[in-house]
C-alpha cells in the first residue's frame, strides 16, 4: 500500500547556511547605497558571488526588512529602521525570527519548561517532513547552528554548550 501523500509544509523556513551577519551587512549595504540595489552590484558589495547572495536575500525578504522588485533591492520601512539601529539588532527581529521555522518548532518545546536539544528539534520537525540536509547528523548539525546563530542573539533562547541544551531566554 502507497504512503498517503502529505501536504508540503507551509511554514517559512530559515535557509540553513544563512547567518545573521549576512543580512544585517546585506541591509548596512543596501542602506549605504541610498535604500535600492540591483541584486548583482549588492553581491559585488558584499563580496559574495550571486549564490551565496540569493538564500541570505530569501532570508532579509522573510525577516521583512528588503523586497525585491525585477532584480532591485529595496529597504522596507522595517529594514530602514533595522539599519538605525546600533546595537542588538536581531533582538529588533524577535516577533519574526519566533514565527521561522526551526526557531518556531524549538520555541513550542523550550515552553514545555524542560531543556531541549537540537535532535528533538530535527525529529520534530522531521515528522511534519521539513529537513535541512538528507543526512540525520547533518541536519541536527545545522539545526543546532541555526538555533545559536539567531535565537540566541535574537533573545529567543538561551543555550548550555556542556549539556547540548537549549531553553527559552
């Protein structure tokens, strides 16, 4: 017997080699260049070829500090502000980062109280289909460096390098 089909996932999903550095530069820039950018120049910017810019892109669009409009990329309201701002500037972004996936799927179990680690957020969501690499180690490996690569700087949780554990901030 067929496995029943299931629904794709419709969450918005964090790309696993994106780190917060990325697009805070990615918005210094476009901002440094008067708020509009076309997409090959900001990559030339940045020092990027076009396919590292294209995920960390995916990722300030999803964040909703830039859009992009027929090759151009252009500060929101929200990306102009998150360019003024001087310091924690992934704390401004909390509410959304909160609402990404893994971040969101580790948020639901850390507030059950107990800690959690980076494999029950992978199994988790490993049963609704959302991976980020094939290979079970690999994708806990990348879970876990996105959880501290964002929520953690974003405030969202709090992470004990001994025991492997994350808990809500």
């Amino acid at each position: 017997m067929a496995e029943p089909h299931r629904p794709l996932p419709t969450a918005l999903i964090m790309p696993g080699n994106v780190r917060g550095g990325q697009v805070i530069s990615l918005v210094e820039i476009t901002g440094s260049i008067g708020g509009k950018v076309d997409a090959p120049k900001l990559a030339d910017e940045m020092g990027a070829d076009i396919a590292v810019l294209l995920p960390v892109l995916d990722a300030a669009e999803m964040l909703g500090l830039v859009r992009t409009e027929k090759g151009d990329v252009h500060l929101t309201e929200l990306g102009l502000k998150f360019q003024k701002t001087s310091k924690n500037k992934l704390k401004m972004l909390k509410d959304r980062i909160a609402g990404i996936e893994p971040f969101r799927t580790a948020l639901e179990l850390a507030s059950k109280g107990r800690p959690i680690t980076a494999s029950q957020v992978a199994d988790s969501l490993n049963e609704i289909g959302l991976k980020w690499h094939y290979q079970p180690e690999m994708n806990e490996s990348l879970i876990r460096t996105l959880l501290i690569h964002w929520a953690i700087y974003a405030g969202l949780l709090r992470y004990d390098g001994k025991s492997g554990k994350f808990q809500k901030a």
